[in-house]
C-alpha cells in the first residue's frame, strides 16, 4: 500500500478544514457546508479507486 494515498487524504482534510473555518468565521454557512460535501466526495473517489484496486488484485490472485 502507498503512504501517500493516506497523506492526500490527511492533506485534503487538513485543508478543507481550515478553509470551513474560515467561511464560517465570515457567516458563509452554507458555503461551507457545500466545501464539506466536496471534501468528502473527493476523499469518496479516492477510496473508491483503492477498492477497486484491491477487488482487482484479490481477482488476479484467484484467476477469476
């Protein structure tokens, strides 16, 4: 497993937090919100390649 996948995910977090924090600072709720649910829907596409990476290398070692 490559580390930096994890770091990304940290990253991407770490970011997007600091970033709600800022709009909500500037009572911009609902932009934030709408940063959260980008945040979250790339971190999702990440983890989805990873399980479909792994459902594939779980193939290849049964030669399905």
């Amino acid at each position: 497993m490559d580390i930096n996948i994890i770091f990304k995910i940290a990253g991407i977090g770490i970011f997007i937090s600091v970033i709600n924090m800022v709009l909500k600072q500037a009572d911009k709720e609902e932009q934030a919100q709408m940063l959260t649910l980008v945040g979250v829907i790339i971190v999702l596409m990440f983890v989805i390649q990873l399980i479909n990476q792994l459902f594939n290398d779980v193939r290849s070692v049964f030669k399905f």
